[in-house]
C-alpha cells in the first residue's frame, strides 16, 4: 500500500512549481535602509555609524560592536546627519 498525500498540492505537481515560481526572489547582497530619507539601497553603498562614548562616529570597517545607523551618499542626508540623535523612537521605551 503506497502511502497517501493528505496536501492539497504534493510535491512534484504542476500547481506547486507555479507558487514557486511566484515567491519573492532574494536580493544578491543584504539590503539596508539610510536613516535619514528611508530609502533601501545595497548595504555596501552606505556608511555606517556608531556610538561610541556618546558620540555619532563613522564605522569604516562596519565591525564595531553594538547598533549601527546607515546613511546613504546622499548631500543631503549627510548634512542631516549632523543633526541626528540616536535612540529618540526608543527613548519612551523601559528597560526590563
């Protein structure tokens, strides 16, 4: 007795490499978004900053520890950035 597929499509049907097909296709390299105008770009074309100390600096190596902020190339946005204070979304928030 051969055993039964209780799916609706089993593997190997028609129906179930169509819904492959349709699924969201995976960008080659990780995507972030710039902090200052929302838009997404490659994580390798922005510029990523931490603080350290209190103080918004630069991570050229994009391996200091803790939470990073990207910026895009953007003048404006980089302009902006001077004016940037992390944490203010998260300031309401408790720490448990």
């Amino acid at each position: 007795m051969q055993p039964q597929h209780f799916r609706a499509n089993p593997p190997g049907t028609a129906r179930m490499a169509e819904s492959n097909s349709r699924r969201k296709q995976r960008p080659e390299s990780p995507v972030r978004m710039c902090v200052i105008c929302r838009r997404r770009f490659p994580k390798e074309t922005l510029t990523r900053n931490v603080l350290v100390q209190g103080v918004l600096t630069i991570d050229a190596e994009k391996t200091s520890p803790g939470r990073g902020w990207y910026v895009c190339s953007d003048p404006v946005c980089i302009a902006r950035l001077a004016r940037f204070r992390p944490g203010m979304r998260r300031k309401g928030r408790k720490h448990v």
